[in-house]
C-alpha cells in the first residue's frame, strides 16, 4: 500500500508525512529506515518517531514538524502511533521517499510473522519459561514502567541489569535494598555497560579476560578504562555497572559496595577498580571505608582530588583521571602501562599540533566537545577547565557556568549529547549519530572555533561504522576552513578494541585519512586540545 492509498499522508512544498496508527517499532529499527532513506537522491532530511511529546519536539529542532499535516488528523498522533516525515527537494523524491519506507516496513514485519523463529517473549513469565537457567534479566523499557519489570525481575531471583533511564531516586533506592535483601546485583536503572562472566551487557567493548575487576558508577567511564587495559595486554575479570545515580546521598553506594564485595571473594579478580561520576563526599567516604581490603584498590572519583579524602584514603589508591586509574592498576596487576596511548603520543604529534595552531585565525579563540560519554565529558571539563577556565555546558561543573536558554555554544562549551534531554525519545548518539553530526557542523560554521573535541565509542550496542559517518563530515569540515584560509582541527578520543565489531584500527585509519587527530586516551586528547590554544589562553 503507498502513502496515497492509505489516505492519510499530505503534500507540504518538500515535506511529507505518513501515518500509521497503532504501529510500533523499536527506535533502532527507525534509526536504520530513517539512515537508509536519507541515501535517496534528493531526500534531505528524514524523521521517523513514536509520536511522543519529546519526539515532536525533535522534529521541531530539525525543521521535520509536519504542523499542516497533523493539523488535519481527526486525533493527533500518540506515543502508540508512527510518523514518518520527509523533506526533499521535490514532492516526488518526498512521495518515493515514504513509499519506500512503508514498502520497508510491512516487509520486516512480514518477515517476523512468517518466520520459523520462536517470537520474542512479551513478558518476563515467558522468558523463564524458555529459559529456565536464566539467573539475570536485562531490562531496556520505557522508564514509567521499568521499575515495575525491574522489581518483577528482582522478585523471581534474578539479577537485573537495568538499561532504562528516567526511573526515580525512590524508585532506584527500593529497587537497590529488595537486590540486598536478596544477594542480587541490581545494576542500574541508567546503567549502559557491564561484563559479567565474559557476557558483555548495553554499550560493552570486546576484551580479554583477565584479572582486573571494575566496579562502575559510569558507563563510559567502564569502556574507557576497559579499552586502556585491553591496549596494555591485560584483560577484565568482572565489570559491574551500578547506575550513574549509585554514590549519590540518597542511594550511598549501595550497588557499588555490593559489587566491591563480590571482586573482593572473586578468585579470578587480583586488582579493583572503582570509578564514578562525582559522588557525594559522605558515600565516597563509605566505599573507601569498605574498600580496605587486602587486594590493591584503585579508585577514580571524578570531581574529587585525592587530597580532600587524604584521612580516609587509607590503602586504596585515589586518582584523578582514568587513564591514570588504568595506568595504575595495569601496573598494579603486573604489566606494563607505559604501553599505553598518553604522553608519548602527545610527544609523537607536538609537529602536527604546531602546524595547526599555527593556522589558526586571530578571530579562532573557543574549544567545542561534543561528547556522546557522560563521564568523558566530565573528565574533560576537569582537565580543561583548570588549563583554560570556564567551561559551559548542559551539564556544567558549576551552575553558573550552563549555557544560556536557547544558546549551543557560550565560549569553551561541553556538551553531553548523551544525557536524557538529548536522549529521551531517541537513540543515543552512541548509536545514531546524527544529532551530533549537525551540533558539528554548527561548532565549525562558528568561526570563533578554534578546535573541535570529541569521542566515538566502539563495541556492541554503538552503531556499526561510525567513521563511515564522521570522516566524511570532518574531510568537508577541514576542506571549507582551509579554503576560507583558516584552520580547524579536529580531535577524536577513539575508545574501542581490534576484536570490536568496528575494529579499531580501521577506525582510526578512516578519521585520519579524513584528517582527525586521534587519540585513544581522553587525557591525552583533552590535553592536545588545549594546546592548540595560545598561551594567554592557557594561563
């Protein structure tokens, strides 16, 4: 059936919209039509969402909301329904546009339908009846109901790893104390990676066993320093997520202590590392009291410098950064950290970072980060902020420094495209980067940009080829500042495997063919960043 056959679809000049009542697909699903229509000829842009509230208010952001047409509907479109919006050069790219897209979807799900496969379980009862040696569930639904499916899950004797954000602090804390009272790991809600038993869960990169154990109030931060271990020949014995909300007062690192006391009796577990967003001084005071143990401890707690807990620090070892966490623990567990990614490849490309200062313009004076990674993002606005100062951003390390209502970019800007506001109703930017490519393309076209920042995330989950995406972006980005005789490098923090699925040395080879500098340390590429600034800049 085309979109004129269905009857509810509306020509508006270049952009079109179709329809579906009562059509639901998951938003990878979306995200991979939505990518493929865009290769058109002709197509400019392409929305497909549950219409949701949040999702109206993306189509909006990207000049897709269909106002005309929604105008006509009898019943505006709800979080049940499907819309697809296109804008084209023409109407009939448009109309060719959503017929092949219906075309798309009523094939994938007739597909389904006919298929010889058992259908996916529709509820929690069925999947244990399936799978009656399951001992973990993992649970990415809408957050209104996540907590429900999380508790359900707790109360059948799994263990649960929790995906979905936008459950509450209560909601969290109930869900934490019935896993304690249970002996199971509750790991979430908002928890993106874990690595249990070689498993990997959410956004996990592919390493190697080993005897390195990681607890993680941080997602981003667990992948990081994964990939850091793995690049020194060392591998993972456990990697536990808690949830980024864990070491906060009101939850008191209730997963974290859990999760310490595991790797603490684990066999295969000879050092640990615990990592977090910046916690609260209380909880972060209760996880180094329980981590004095006789196996050596590592502990990153963003925000915090060693010294404001020197009287309670007792035998765990307090860092900074993560690459001085994986540093420390690589050599903790006996092997060589200065095989690393850091000073020596700052020392490699001091020439090339040289020549791009150089070409930068007087008017060039601001660092953009573009970070999909939460606690990457906070790691570099640390380290920025001490060489260059302020630092704006939407998740700013002081109030005063959030980015004005209705601004992108105040000065040296950090954004996390990865936290709910950019994330609710959409993939993540992990997955689908377009959302990021445009915030790109906005930092190069201001011209007081000096040196554009940010990180591309390897392994399951993330989307299959990012560089696929962003070296074509960052080869036109470059090509336009040098025509218009300026300079406008570009740094890329690379965290992946060579056994990811994206490999990571051809990765890395595609962005600096398109002429990225690429690094696989945050630190190191916070700090090349900063370096491109002249040295007013850097007092």
């Amino acid at each position: 059936m085309t979109p004129k056959q269905c009857g509810n679809w509306r020509l508006a000049m270049a952009l079109q919209a179709l329809l579906k009542r009562n059509t639901y697909y998951d938003s990878i699903t979306l995200m991979s039509l939505a990518q493929s229509l865009k290769q058109l000829s002709g197509v400019e842009d392409v929305g497909a969402i549950m219409a949701t509230e949040a999702n109206y208010a993306l189509l909006q952001a990207s000049a897709l909301f269909p106002s005309t047409f929604l105008h006509e509907q009898k019943e505006l479109p709800g979080p049940d329904d499907l819309l697809l919006v296109v804008k084209a050069v023409d109407e009939a790219c448009a109309q060719q546009a959503l017929r092949m897209a219906e075309e798309r979807l009523s094939s994938a799900r007739h597909a389904v339908q006919h298929s010889h496969q058992p259908r996916p379980a529709r509820s929690l009862e069925t999947a244990l009846r399936r799978g009656e040696t399951a001992n973990l569930a993992v649970i990415s639904v809408a957050g209104e109901h996540a907590w429900l499916e999380a508790e359900q899950a707790l109360r059948q004797g799994l263990h649960v790893f929790l995906f979905s954000d936008n459950v509450s602090v209560e909601q969290e804390k109930y869900l934490k104390t019935l896993a304690l009272e249970k002996s199971l790991l509750m790991m979430g809600p908002d928890c993106g990676t874990a690595l249990i038993n070689g498993v990997g869960l959410g956004f996990c990169n592919v390493v190697p066993r080993g005897s390195i154990g990681i607890v993680g109030a941080s997602g981003t931060g667990m992948q990081q320093l994964m990939c850091l271990i793995a690049a020194a020949g060392l591998g993972i014995s456990q990697a536990i997520g808690t949830g980024g909300r864990d070491l906060s007062e009101a939850i008191g690192g209730m997963m974290m202590r859990c999760g310490l006391a595991l790797l603490a009796n684990d066999p295969h577990t000879e050092v640990i590392l615990l990592v977090s967003k910046p916690p609260a001084a209380s909880t972060a005071r209760e996880i180094l009291a329980a981590a004095q143990l006789t196996k050596p401890v590592v502990a990153i707690f963003q925000g915090c410098a060693p010294a404001q807990f020197a009287e309670h620090v007792g035998k765990v070892h307090l860092v900074r950064t993560l690459s001085e966490g994986a540093e420390l623990a690589i050599a903790l567990a006996g092997g060589d950290p200065a095989q690393l990614f850091g000073r020596q490849v700052l020392q490699r490309d001091q020439e090339r970072l040289l020549a791009e200062r150089k070409g930068l313009a007087p008017y060039q004076r601001y660092i953009r980060a573009l970070y999909a990674g939460g606690t990457l993002c906070d790691e570099a606005m640390l380290l920025l902020s001490e060489r260059i100062g302020k630092i704006s951003s939407n998740v700013p390390l002081k109030v005063e420094w959030s980015i004005p209502s209705g601004q992108i970019y105040q000065g040296h800007t950090a954004l996390d495209l990865g936290s709910d506001e950019f994330t609710r109703g959409r993939p993540h930017p992990m997955i689908d980067p377009n959302l990021r490519l445009r915030y790109l393309a906005e930092a190069a076209q201001d011209r007081e940009t000096a040196v554009i920042l940010l990180d591309i995330l390897l392994g399951f989950c993330a989307h299959p080829d990012p560089a696929a995406l962003y070296a074509p972006a960052i080869a036109r980005i470059r090509k336009s500042a040098l025509d218009e005789g300026r300079s406008l490098p570009i740094i890329v923090v690379l965290c992946g495997t060579e056994d990811d699925p994206q490999q990571v040395s051809r990765q890395r080879y595609a962005l600096e063919a398109a002429g990225a500098i690429v690094y696989e340390s945050n630190a190191a590429a916070v700090v090349a960043a900063a370096s491109l600034l002249d040295s007013e800049e850097n007092m």
